[in-house]
C-alpha cells in the first residue's frame, strides 16, 4: 500500500467513513465552488475616498510610508523624491509591468531606471500592486514577468504604486478580484500580502525593522479615480 | 527525532525557575505578548465572532478531511507541484533527502518550521552531509546553540542580548573582534549579512505552511521577516513541510482564520508577509523556484481524529496559550522537554510522543482557563488536558504517591458525613495549634508549600458549615 492510500485510509477509519458517501462529497463540491463568505469586520466598508484613507492610516500603522499623488504622471517624481529624502542613490529597478514602462520616467532625467528581476545588487525597487486592503493596510502583489518576486524581498527599499481604483475594503474582494482575473480555482505562482517593511523582535522582543526583507516600504497612491 | 525531556518536567522547572537570564527574558511576555493581544483584539469588534468562524471552519475541514486532501492533491497536481505523504517522521526525514539528493544539494536553508523541529529535520540532514540554514532570526540563534525552539512563534525568547552576542562572537570567526554588538540592531544586521549570502548560494528552501488551500493548492506562510519568502524563492526547489491538519477550504475561509492568527499571536493586525505559493516557476516567471514538493506529515495526527483529541487539530499555532500560561511563565519553553510548549503542547505532546513519555505536561497546570480564553480557535485545553489525566491515571502511568493520596481522598469523598465530620476535626485542630499567630512556618507532608511561604491557619468552621448556616 502506497503512504497516500495508508494514510487517506487511517483518516477515513478514524473519520469512519469511506470517502464515497455522496452527501459528504456534495458538501465539499458545494464549499468550494461557492466559498460561502464569513464574517468581514465592517471597518473596511467605507466609500471610496475614505477607504484609501483607512489604507493610507493602516499602511503609516504598519510602519510604512505613503505618498498620495493626483495623477500617475507624478509617479517618477514622487520615486525621486522617496529616494532623495533618504539619501539614496538615483536608481531603481522594476519588472516588464506595462503601467510602470508607461510613465515618464524622461520627467526625471537623473534617475537611472533598469528592468528585470533582482539579484541582490539593487537598493530600490518599484513594483505595481495587484490591489491594496484597507481593513489592514495590506499590499496585494502578484508574481510574474510584471512584477518578479525577488523584487519584493532584496532590495533595500521597496517602493509599491497602488492605483487607488484598485483599493479593496477587505481580504474577501482581493480573493474575488483574483479569481476574475485568473480563474476559477487558480492562483498565480505567489501572491503576496504585505503589511509594513520587514522586521524582527526576536532579540529581547526589541522590535527592528529591515530583518531580511526591505527596511523601508513606501506606497506611491495615484489617485486618478476612473469612472 | 529530537530525543524528549518531558519525563524530566519537574528537574528541567526547577532549573527554568533558578535561571536568572531566562526569568528575565520571560518577564516581556506581559507587557509585550498579551498586551499588544488584548489592544488589537479590544480594536477589532468582530473578533470573537471570528474566533468562532475559525473554529467552525476548523472543524468543518477535519471532519471532511479526507475529500479535502485529495481536491488540494489535485490543484497542487494541475498547477506542476508534487505532493507527497509522509505517516512517520521517519518518512518526512527521508522524503526531504531523497529530493535534496536527487538536485545534488549541498546547503538549505530554512524557514521557521514547527514540523521540520518535531521530525528532528536539521541533525538528519547533517548526518547526511548536507548542510541546514535556519534564517528566522530567532532559529537561526537556537541552532547556533544547538537547543530546541522555547516558544513556538518566538524560538529563541528565552535568551538575552548578551547571550546572543556571545554565540555570535563564537561563531562569526573573521570579522572584527572589537565591533558594537551591544544593541539589538547590531545583531540582526550581522546576521541579515551572514544570511544574505547564504540565500543567494542555497540550493532547496524549506520551509513550513500555516494553513493549505485546498480550492486552489495553495501554501501559505505568515511571517514577519521576509526570510521564508527569500527561503523559497531564490534556491532551485522550494519543499513545503507540513502536515494534514493545516488544510482549509477556500480563499475565503483563509481570510477569517488570518484575521484571528497575527492578532493572537503577536498582537499584529496583519503579519508583515503573508504568501500565498501556487506550484513552480512558470512559463515567462523571472524568478521563483523550478520544483514546489510539498510533504505532508501525519505522525499520528490521524489517530487524534478519531476521539477527543480532534479539537487539539484545530490549533494554528498562534503561541497565545503559552504567553497566558502562568505555568509557562514561570518555567519558560525548554522545561515542557520537546518541541511543543505550553498548553498546546501539554495536549499535543502525550498524542504524538505518548502519555508515558510526557505524563507531567498535563499535570503542569493549574486550569486557571486563560489559554481556553485566548485561543483563536477555542480548543477547550484545560478539558483536554484533564482527559490526559484520567488516561494516565487509569493506565497507572502516575506515581504511587498520587494514586495513594487520590485513593485516600476518594474513601472520605464518596461519604460526605463522614468527610464534614473529618474536615471539620481538622479544622478545628489546626486552629487551636495554630494559635495566636495564625499560621504555621512548617506542617507535615507540607514542607513544599511552607518552604516557600508560611501556611494559613483555619480561623473558625469548614465552607461546608458555613454554607448550611448560611442557607
């Protein structure tokens, strides 16, 4: 007998059941087709304009910093400025993300803008978020050419755009946008929830941020709203 | 595995509560742990009503477990990862080598994982010639020592700064000997460079799963660090290491059970990184690992389905029990002998390593019920442990002083007139004896309460009289 089967069967005995039970089986089809929602606590449920200042609120909470900017021409500027402001080196890196190709970065003529993942060389990156939570803060970032992993993780600032029309009250409307955008039961290859930049408290629970991810997170909102 | 101490509680408390460096670590788990808790809790007006979806979801999972591993199998399958069973530690140690073997690897690193610590996972790959990397911060400092984690979700909060830096000091040979290590800041920065070049060199990444989606085959890690997402992003295969209980259904149940985890555990509204990984590199991906294996553990897990100890299954190993436990307090992690502590582990240890090896953890408690009051996912312990109890007494696994004292009790017990009269003589004579002081610096078959603190004298009739009276 296969560990598979040995062990199936070891939870079916303790469960005393078969597996071929057709009322159970319909109840786990049912669940997971229609992912019955539970309780959403109502502090995100706010019109939009104040649901990205619970963003903007919950992301300053978490120790990251926020720019609001009127429109997404400002974006290269709003980069400079997050990287004059600490003394960092005119230099960022993004992934093949149409938006971020999209902007002038021309605008700002001394930044030097290179594109690919990250192999632990780069002090800045800027990635495009996939969507952002208010309830908590939370950064939505999905894996891919767009925007590579390493990206997230490796550089010492990251630097996040987050389109304020992509703004979420809640975790439940991110897991529905992503499974409109890529289908029933699929997921891309990660999906990262940030909330804050890295930290520890393992030493004495003395809390430290930049553990072994960026030191510094910063959210550029553009706030072109779309009608 | 991990060779337990659990038989030797009572020696490993005494050492706990005679260690000055650990009673000075313990005393942050109050102002930091459960205030920090309490504040994001009190701020949250659904939270217990979460704590009640979590549990329902919990218990809907275990109770559907078997149809839920296999919908999971199927989307981790479709999406070009490979699942893999493991019954015995035994199994997931030699899963591990087999894949670290097959991709000819020579060093690990690792996320913080429960599981790889109860399967004793470093010291087997070491045997075997490959080396581990823990880069939790706080394991990373625990295997600079060799010792086992003393907290589930803080491993290394038994130690003080100046510990850490003297491991540091011994290990970190060729930097300079006259640095700063005296802040915090200073240590973690020595250890995210030391680190840094091991993720880039490392060939598989370990890490655990607290929860798996079984609507789309997902693994998901929570952390704090970003350590386990450069763990499983960087090196050639990504090997999850976990086990069956850690199953949900959908997205959305995922939603309520993290909205309940960080706040129970370090009093966080959300953790800073929490990942969701779907299989493999993909066509077009730029980074990310080439293998996703996920290895799941049962190591008599499945057993527990079949009668009290479900609930125990329940567990997100949130920490909160512990950081409540007056018990755990006092005595710190490295005292319950393996690598559960607390409550959760005086439940969860008897099941997996066996009553008669870890017979005084349920009994190393005063039900006091805090851990009951903050479980996120309302796993009834001082209940459970109180069943350990009955089992190890009917299997006459306790001492036969106790079973001798019980016995004794029980005679009188099951005939009240004669135990109201008995108590009452008792009473009554240790309040003439003693007399004006009204409490006694020593007692017979009390010395090990007296040696501590002097006993109080009765000062007039039992509760039993006074509630007739009273009526």
């Amino acid at each position: 007998m296969s560990a598979r089967e040995l062990m199936l069967g070891s939870i079916r005995q303790a469960l005393g059941v078969t597996g071929r039970e057709e009322p159970r089986r319909k109840v786990v089809a049912d669940r997971l087709a229609a992912h019955p929602t539970g309780v959403v606590p109502a502090r995100g449920q706010l019109g939009l304009k104040a649901r990205v200042g619970l963003l903007a609120e919950m992301i300053a909470a978490s120790a990251g910093s926020v720019a609001q900017i009127p429109d997404v021409a400002g974006v290269p500027g709003a980069v400079a400025e997050f990287l004059r402001r600490h003394n960092l080196p005119l230099s960022v890196r993004h992934g093949h993300d149409a938006r971020l190709a999209a902007l002038p970065w021309h605008l700002e003529g001394a930044l030097e803008v290179t594109v690919g993942a990250s192999d632990g060389q780069q002090l800045a990156s800027v990635s495009h978020a996939f969507g952002a939570v208010a309830e908590t803060g939370t950064l939505v970032l999905t894996s891919g050419r767009d925007n590579p992993t390493t990206l997230n993780f490796l550089p010492d600032n990251h630097i996040v755009i987050v389109d304020v029309n992509d703004v979420v009250g809640d975790f439940e409307a991110i897991f529905a946008q992503l499974r409109r955008q890529f289908g029933d039961r699929q997921l891309p290859r990660v999906v990262n929830l940030i909330t804050g930049p890295s930290r520890s408290a393992d030493i004495e629970q003395t809390l430290i941020l930049g553990a072994h991810g960026p030191r510094r997170l910063h959210v550029i909102l553009v706030e072109e709203v779309r009608e | 595995m991990i060779q337990a101490t659990s038989q030797r509680f009572k020696q490993n408390a005494h050492t706990g509560l005679a260690d000055r460096e650990l009673q000075r670590s313990l005393g942050v788990l109050e102002s930091n742990f459960i205030a920090r808790r309490k504040f994001v809790a009190d701020r949250l007006p659904e939270f217990d009503a979460l704590r009640d979806t979590a549990r329902d979801i919990k218990n809907h999972t275990l109770a559907h477990l078997d149809l839920y591993l296999e919908e999971y199998e199927s989307r981790v399958v479709a999406q070009g990862g490979h699942v893999h069973y493991a019954a015995t530690a035994a199994d997931a140690r030699a899963l591990v080598l087999d894949i670290c073997r097959r991709l000819n690897a020579a060093t690990v690193t690792k996320g913080k994982s429960m599981i790889a610590e109860e399967v004793g996972l470093n010291d087997f790959l070491s045997e075997h010639g490959i080396t581990p990397i823990e880069t939790d911060l706080g394991e990373y400092i625990i295997q600079l020592r060799h010792e086992m984690p003393s907290h589930i979700i803080a491993p290394a909060v038994h130690l003080t700064k100046a510990q850490v830096e003297a491991d540091f000091r011994r290990v970190h040979t060729g930097l300079p000997p006259d640095r700063d290590l005296t802040e915090p800041e200073k240590l973690l920065t020595e250890a995210r460079a030391i680190l840094r070049e091991k993720f880039l060199s490392a060939d598989v990444g370990i890490t655990g799963a607290n929860f798996l989606i079984a609507e789309t085959g997902t693994s998901i890690i929570v952390t704090n660090e970003g350590n386990g997402d450069l763990t499983q992003t960087l090196p050639r295969a990504h090997i999850v290491l976990t086990s069956i209980e850690k199953l949900v259904p959908t997205l959305d149940d995922v939603a309520q059970l993290l909205r309940v985890l960080a706040r129970s555990a370090t009093g966080q509204e959300m953790s800073v990184y929490t990942t969701l990984s779907t299989g493999p590199r993909r066509d077009g991906d730029p980074d990310g690992p080439g293998e996703y294996h996920v290895i799941l553990l049962d190591n008599g897990r499945s057993a527990m389905l079949a009668g009290e100890f479900r609930d125990m299954l329940r567990c997100i190993r949130c920490g909160a029990c512990m950081n409540h436990c007056p018990v755990y307090q006092a005595v710190g992690g490295h005292a319950y002998g393996w690598v559960y502590p607390g409550p959760m582990g005086a439940v969860l240890t008897p099941s997996l390593i066996g009553i008669d090896k870890a017979g005084h953890l349920p009994n190393a408690s005063t039900f006091c019920g805090r851990c009951e009051e903050v479980c996120p996912v309302r796993i009834p312990l001082p209940k459970l442990m109180r069943f350990w109890r009955d089992r190890e007494f009917e299997r006459h696994l306790s001492p036969s002083v106790v079973r001798g004292g019980l016995r004794f009790w029980a005679f009188f017990a099951r005939r009240p007139r004669l135990y109201g009269f008995v108590t009452h003589l008792a009473a009554r004579a240790l309040a003439l004896l003693g007399g004006a002081r009204g409490r006694f610096a020593w007692l017979p078959l009390a010395s090990g309460w007296t040696r501590e603190r002097d006993f109080p004298a009765p000062e007039g009739a039992t509760f039993q009289v006074l509630w007739r009276s009273r009526r």
